[in-house]
C-alpha cells in the first residue's frame, strides 16, 4: 500500500492523492453499510477476518525495541472490531431464530 500511495503521489500530487484516498475510504463506508443491511451474518465474518488478519498484521510489524502507542491503538482497535463482528454474527442468528 505505501508502493503505491508514493506512485499516486508522484502521478498526482500530494493534496490530490489525500482526496482520493479519503474518498475512497468513505465510499467503502458506504458499501459496508449497504452490504451489513443485505446480509448482516456475512458482514460480521467479514469484520472478525478483517480484524484477525489487521492484528496479526500489526503484531508482526512490532519491533521490541520500538513499539509505538499507535501500535497498541491499532491493535485494541482490532480486537473491538472482532467483537463487533461477533455481534452482527449473534444478531444476525437472533434474528433468523425470531423471524416467522
């Protein structure tokens, strides 16, 4: 991802590759939300992979010699993001168990 943030960059300029990225952030927002409402159960697998894979992710990325605050951030923020995935998992369950 630095790879091609940097060619971006390059190509484009900084401010323009900012707004790109920023932009392509809150679209996927808005996917994720559009995906959640469709199928709610496949959408909490999704968050619990995503946050398995980020933490391990960061977790080999720490250097015991230099672990930043940002790291342990990250990484408590990947453990919430399994925990909501768990939770759409579980509603998702509920509310096919309460469905007529």
């Amino acid at each position: 991802m630095p790879a091609i943030y940097a060619a971006m960059a390059r190509v484009l300029g900084a401010h323009l590759s900012q707004f790109i990225i920023g932009l392509f952030i809150a679209t996927m927002g808005f996917v994720a939300h559009r995906f959640k409402q469709r199928n709610q159960r496949w959408y909490g697998m999704v968050e619990v992979m995503i946050g398995i894979v980020s933490g391990f992710s960061i977790a080999f990325g720490m250097v015991p010699s230099h672990v930043v605050l940002a790291q342990w951030a990250s990484l408590i923020g990947c453990s919430y993001v399994i925990a909501r995935g768990l939770n759409n998992v579980s509603d998702a369950k509920a509310r096919v168990l309460l469905a007529p």
